[in-house]
C-alpha cells in the first residue's frame, strides 16, 4: 500500500506524496543514514507501512498519543511518518534525557504506545513497538480532523517542568507547504545534527524528505567514536544541504565546501557569519518558535533579504510589531513580535492558563495571535531585526531557556534556599549562583549540583558553573541582576592558581582559552567548570588531535579535565617510539599572527623544504604573512613518511590552510616547479571550499596535463639529473651524503607527482599568473602558455632573465611582485 494512502490526506498530502514519489523514482538513493546504517527512499516507504501496521495492532488509532523515542536511529523517519499516518498524535523523545525527565513527558503528555527498539525504566506498563521487527499488514485507516494534534514538542518551562507545546495537522500542513516552496534540488544528503526532541530536528528532516534528499544524522552526544570534530564529520559527508544553529555553523564554515543551501537558525546569527556564508551558499535565517510551527519568518539570499535579518512571513504565517499595548508600532521601532495565522499552536498541553497567557486576542489586528517575547523592529521593506528578548528567556546553544527550570531543579536541594541562572559571558553555556542554607557545608558542592541537575536535566541545561553566594544581586527594579551575577563569575574564575610548567600543558590551556572565549592560565581550572559543555568539549579534542597528532576521544578530556591531568594523558601517549612519529603542521607560519593579514603561501620545488621562504616574511614586513608548506621527509619533518598520493597532499594543505586564514584575507599561492603543481590543486580544493586564492603564481612548472600525461617520467633520473644541473649553486655545492639525501627526496616527490589525476573540471576560480625563465632548459615558453585555460579569472605571463630557479633566485625581482598581487594592486608590467 503506498504511504499517501492515509488518514491525514489532506493535510499532509504533500509529504506522503513525496514519499512515494521519491520511492519510485529514486528508490536506491539514501533516505536515511543513521549510526545504526541507512535506508533507501524504497525501504523508507516499505518501513513506514509496516511501522504503521504495528503500531496499529499495538492499538493505536487516530488521535492516540505514541512516544516516538527513534530519533538517532535508521527508522526515525519512517516511525514519525508511520504515527502520522494512522493520524496519531507523536510525542518527540531524545532518549539520552534524564529518565525522570522522560517519565514525566510521557505522563503528562498522556503516552499509550511507546516506539522504540528498547524498553527502558521510564516506559512503565505502556505498549512498546520496536520499529526494526515491524511487519506490513492490513491497516483500517481513520480520517483525522486538520485540529487534532499532529505532534508535541517539550520545552523549558517557568515552573520548573518542562511544557508541551500542541502542534496540529492543520499547522503541520501549513509549515509543509511553505517549507516545499524552498525548492532544493532533488539527490545528494543533507545533514541533521540536532536532538531528536527538538523541532529543529523535524524541521531538517522534513525539508529533506520533500525535496528528495537524504538525511544524514550526526550524533553530537556519542561518546563512543573518536570522530568528534563536528566539521570533518560534515566533510566526510559532503551534504549538500545544511542546517546548524549560528554557533555551530561559525565552526564549520570550512566543511561547507559542498553544501548548496546552508540554513542557520535557533538562535541569532550575527552579521559577519551571515555575511560570510552569502559568499559561496543560498543562505536562509530562519525564525521559528515551537508556537508557530517551526517557521514564522525567514530571510532568504535568494530572493535578495539581508541574511542577518529574520526576514519576513511566508504564505500562511503573518507577523506584527506591538507596543506595550498591543498597539502596532512605526517602522524601525522596537516592539514586541506576534504571530499568527494556521500554523500556530493548539496551545500548551494540560496548561489552560499558560495557553491564554500566551495566545491571545488583539482586535483590530487578528483573533488569534502568540505572543513571542521576542523584541523586533521592521525595516520599511518590512525584514525583521532581530533585537532580543522582553522577557527572562534565553538562547543557549539554539534551546530556548526558561532560566527557572534550572532554577527549580537546584532549589530542590535542601542545602540550598535561592538560585538563579544565567548566561556565562561566553553565551556558550548556563552558570547557576545559589545561597546555602544556614548550617550547610558546601565546600565541594558544584560537583553534588551538577551531578544533580544532570539527573534530571537535559544536558543544555546543566549548569557548566556553580558559584556560591551569600545573597543574589538585585536591579533597581528588584529583579535579580543576572548581568552582574555573569560579570561577577568571569571574575571569580579567571584568577589563576597553578601556571603552566610544561609545554603541553601551555599548549591546552591555549587551545582552551581560544574555544571557551577567555584566558585559561589554571593548570587545575576544570574544563566545565570555566564554562565548558560536550559541544565545545568534542571541539576541544578535535583541536588538540590536529596539533598534537595524538589520537584520543572525548572521554579522555571527560575523565581528566583539567589541563594538568589532560597534559599528562597526552604527554604519557607520545612518549618517543621506535614505531611511531608525532606530525607537525603542514605549515610553517613567520609571522606571529597570520590569521587576519594577506598572505602568501609558498610551495618549494621538489626535493626542497620551505626554510628557502623565511627570508622572505622579513622582506615584506609586518603587514604581510609568508606561509610555507613543508611536506614530509624534510626540515622540521624528516622523520615522517612521505605522503602517499597528490590528493592526500593537497587535501591536507587545504584544510590547515583554511583553518589558519580568515576567509576575508587575500591569500596568492605561490609555486615553484614540483611545488606550482601542488600549489595548483591546493588552490583547486580552497575553490572547492568556497575559498578560492586571489592569485596562483606557478614559477617554472608544466601545466596539469601535461604531468598527468607524462606521470612516469618527473622521478626519473633523467630528469632529477637534470633538475640537478638547474639547481641553485648551495644544491651543487653539497657533500655527497646530502646530496644523496636531496636525490632521495627528489624521487619521491617525482613518485608523488606520478600520482596526480587530472579532475574533471580544470579550470580555477583564481588568477593564474605563470612565469617563466628565459634560460630554463625543463619548462618551455610555450608550455607555460597552455596554462591560460586553467582559469576562468584574468591570466598573466610573463619571462625573467634566469634558470629553472629563478622564482627564489631572482627574489629580488619576483618579491615585489608577488606584494602587489596581496595587496591588490596587480602585477604591473
């Protein structure tokens, strides 16, 4: 039976629709990959029947409430669509929350049938149906009213429990077709690295599923892999879709090389990222709260909105300014956001009270609209700026915070009487001051506090900062100041105690203090205590493997958290072997802050090292970096093996080098020989990542073709022999046992070069400048000529009165014009 054969046709026509659609046309395409393996849109469609008729034996029926508790797994997809089209009602689960937690969703949400592949504590008597043994048979299908409630979403609440926000077919219907009209293109995947509780989570799914893409779930929370950088596991997928909040996507901008589309939503997403990710992407802002299904306003490159706005409704939504008194405001006067239109929310499950708080009636204006607490103003093409909040909310990490349930959880212990929470100046994660109770030790309570809020908290919850405190400041207002009691926290924490003694220990506390936003100079300051959290936790680790070497997962760093202990983890790992050697840097950086200043990245002939280039950071001076790649096998990196392949090369240089240099710096690759053909698919792979050079300069190099097409002969000693007699006079010049050193490097960068592939697409998104010498006996002038087809840019040639090695030689000559191509001016004849 197909899928669009179902009871909530009319509403969710589309989805299913598109389920069959995508099963027929593409049925071997991935529909979903999971940890757990993948499904094709063939088998997504043939396990949403089969779900559907298991949940239907376990009694379910239009309108029951099923606890979707699938989330992380191959069958996520195919249960939530299954629930939807028996018309049921689907409670989203994350079953890595607290099991207190979970027991009380389900309970108060009213939960008969379960869906999940376990039974855990928190299931009780409830039915279970486990979505990997479900078999098809025949299902007796009942209509549903658009105003039955389609799925519930929990969220912080002010009472200390969470609350459950009722979304209806209807407005479920109204977001999938708005969400249609993005119009992705069908193939490829896209990725989906949020909580399974989270409507962020549907919404990526979702948008998938419509357009015929796959989803490809990352799973932050998994401890067990060593693939905890969030930017190499998007790479490894190549989406070409992507939707993370504003904080992830700031560290992942250099993973995004295949991605089409990237949306950023959950939180504000500030102007530079917004600006940053326009560049090479369709970029949407999207708004959403719970309330209004997901999607109340977005803002879209490709129909001209500044992306640092929230833009405006789409069809069916409808968004108002208001005043205190419900009044609208003029244009670029800050008020408060309200929504309306089909797709807002039934309201809060089991909270009358709460629900007519929020969703309210202003005349004149609409019968029905939901107050967001969110303080905007409209541009006059009416965009939205996003301001931030007139109440005590917050956003950490995408969640939306009500500050009180922390609060209530902590509260509960008897040691304490008052507590309030607050966002570490960082923004990155909660801190939590409270007053002990008289006759009450708690010298080490931070511990016992977390520990008690991680029972019953979800992690973005949990306090990464405990402080103590004999009474909770106060505004003029006699509001709590949460402000102060941030400022007073980075106060408290930043003294240290210990200095770091060792290298390695200097080393974390660095790479610590550029991720947590503040000076780590604490060898004992734990790591959550400064204001940690997995996240930035999996980032730490990812950092500290690239430069370190050291393979390790998050447990380490979550079993010694200070960097003291991590130090001597990391220190006892790489303790010299015979079998094993540390890698260093694919780049040698001269100056001491390369990162923001134009650059010029230098890539030296075979069998050379990139030493050759330091002079050259003092020549041009402070406002300029000179950055060398230093293949393995010499200089600093002797010990090491030399690479395998071209690809493995180039692809290596390109991620350190995007890593090293801000986006928005002017970056001139420069090759000589072996090194313009390195240098030419380096720059190949930075295009590749939205990261194209201004400039490639090749000095004496043939152009790719015509090394793919002699890959045999560049190790030859012919041809060594031949680069020998070339070489500068300090070549010639060497002893016999360095001069068979050279040789030996010399071939295997001839073998390395035998490995190069010719890619389908040549042509780079860079200038091509090639420079030639007019006594060179290896590279012809007419060679160098056929380097004009590899751009599609400007190309430049030009001779110089001098050999093979003229690049170098002629430094004198060549320098300055390299500085004008970094500083933008050209390469004047």
């Amino acid at each position: 039976m197909p899928v669009s054969a179902s009871a909530v046709h009319e509403d969710l026509a589309r989805l299913f629709d598109a389920v069959d659609r995508w099963a027929e046309r593409i049925p071997a395409e991935t529909a979903f990959s999971a940890p757990d393996g993948t499904l094709d849109f063939r088998g997504l469609a043939r396990h949403t029947a089969s779900i559907a008729s298991a949940l239907a034996e376990a009694g379910t029926r239009a309108g029951t409430v099923v606890g979707v508790a699938t989330g992380r797994s191959r069958f996520a997809a195919a249960g939530l669509l299954a629930v939807w089209r028996l018309g049921a009602t689907a409670v989203l689960l994350d079953d890595r929350h607290p099991a207190e937690r979970l027991a009380f969703v389900l309970d108060d949400a009213g939960v008969e049938v379960l869906l999940a592949h376990e039974t855990a504590p928190f299931t009780g008597n409830r039915p279970r149906v486990d979505p990997e043994t479900a078999s098809e048979t025949e299902t007796v299908l009942e209509p549903v009213s658009p105003g039955e409630v389609a799925y519930i979403v929990y969220t912080s609440g002010t009472t200390g429990r969470p609350k459950g926000v009722e979304i209806t077919y209807g407005g479920l219907g109204v977001f999938l077709t708005t969400l249609a009209e993005i119009g992705l293109t069908p193939g490829g995947l896209g990725v989906n690295a949020l909580s399974p509780a989270f409507d962020g989570w549907l919404w990526c799914t979702l948008l998938h599923l419509l357009h015929g893409q796959g989803t490809a779930i990352i799973d932050l929370t998994d401890e067990r892999t060593d693939d905890v950088d969030l930017a190499q596991r998007i790479a490894a997928i190549g989406p070409r879709t992507v939707v993370l909040t504003p904080s992830l996507m700031a560290a992942c901008t250099g993973a995004l090389s295949t991605a089409e589309v990237v949306v950023v939503a959950g939180e504000r997403c500030p102007r530079g990222l917004a600006e940053l990710l326009a560049a090479n992407h369709r970029v949407l802002n999207v708004y959403g709260p719970t309330e209004a299904t997901m999607a109340a306003t977005w803002a879209d490159t490709a129909r001209g909105d500044d992306v640092s706005t929230i833009g405006r409704a789409p069809a069916g939504y409808s968004a108002v300014v208001l005043d205190e008194d419900r009044s609208p405001v003029a244009e670029g006067t800050p008020g408060e956001l309200y929504l309306g239109g089909d797709a807002l929310a039934r309201g809060y499950r089991n909270q009358p009270e709460l629900t007519a708080e929020r969703f309210v009636s202003v005349p004149g204006i609409a019968d029905r609209l939901y107050r967001t607490g969110d303080l905007v103003s409209a541009r006059p093409d009416g965009q939205l700026d996003y301001l931030g909040r007139v109440d005590d909310q917050v956003k950490v990490r995408g969640f939306r915070i009500e500050p009180a349930e922390l609060e209530k959880v902590v509260e509960q212990l008897p040691a304490i009487t008052t507590a309030a929470a607050f966002v570490l100046e960082s923004g990155a994660a909660l801190g939590i001051a409270a007053v002990v109770a008289a006759g009450h030790d708690l010298t080490a309570g931070a511990a016992m506090v977390r520990a008690h809020c991680r029972a019953k908290l979800p992690d973005h919850l949990v306090p990464a900062v405990v402080d103590f405190v004999p009474a909770l400041p106060a505004t003029a207002n006699g509001k709590v100041d949460r402000e102060a009691l941030s400022r007073a926290s980075a106060e408290a924490h930043a003294p240290a105690r210990r200095a770091p003694s060792t290298p390695r220990e200097a080393e974390v506390c660095a790479t610590w203090s550029e991720l947590l936003d503040r000076p780590v100079t604490d060898v004992d300051a734990d790591f959550f205590e400064l204001g940690g959290h997995s996240l930035l936790a999996a980032r730490a680790v990812a950092a500290l493997r690239r430069s370190t070497g050291v393979r390790f997962s998050i447990t380490l760093l979550l079993a010694n958290p200070t960097p003291a202990q991590l130090a001597r983890e990391l220190d006892r790992r790489t303790e010299p072997t015979a079998e094993s050697v540390r890698p260093a840097s694919w780049l040698v950086a001269w100056h001491p802050k390369p990162a923001q200043r134009p650059t010029l990245l230098c890539l030296a002939h075979g069998g050379a090292g990139c030493g050759r280039y330091r002079s050259w950071q003092d020549r041009l001076g402070d406002g300029v970096s000179v950055v060398g790649v230093q293949l393995p096998g010499r200089e600093n990196r002797w010990r090491e093996e030399h690479p395998s392949t071209m690809a493995e090369a180039a692809e290596a240089v390109a991620a350190e080098v995007a890593e090293l240099i801000e986006p928005t710096a002017p970056l001139v690759v420069f090759g000589e020989s072996f090194g313009g053909l390195l240098g030419y698919e380096v720059t190949r792979r930075l295009g590749e990542r939205g990261r194209p050079p201004a400039a490639l300069v090749i000095a004496a190099s043939d152009p790719p073709h015509t090394w793919a097409g002699n890959s045999g002969r560049y190790g030859s000693d012919d041809v060594i022999r031949k680069l020998l007699d070339n070489s500068s006079a300090e070549v010639k010049e060497l002893d016999q046992d360095a001069r068979e050193y050279t040789l030996g490097i010399m071939r295997k960068d001839g073998a390395l070069a035998s490995t190069f592939v010719l890619p389908a697409e040549t042509r780079l998104d860079s200038a091509v400048h090639a420079w030639g010498g007019d006594t060179d006996q290896l590279v012809s002038s007419a060679s160098l000529d056929e380097w004009s087809s590899y751009t599609t840019k400007e190309f430049d040639r030009r001779q110089f009165d001098g050999g093979h090695m003229f690049g170098t030689e002629l430094a004198g000559t060549t320098l300055p014009l390299l500085a004008k191509l970094l500083t933008g001016g050209g390469a004047a004849c």
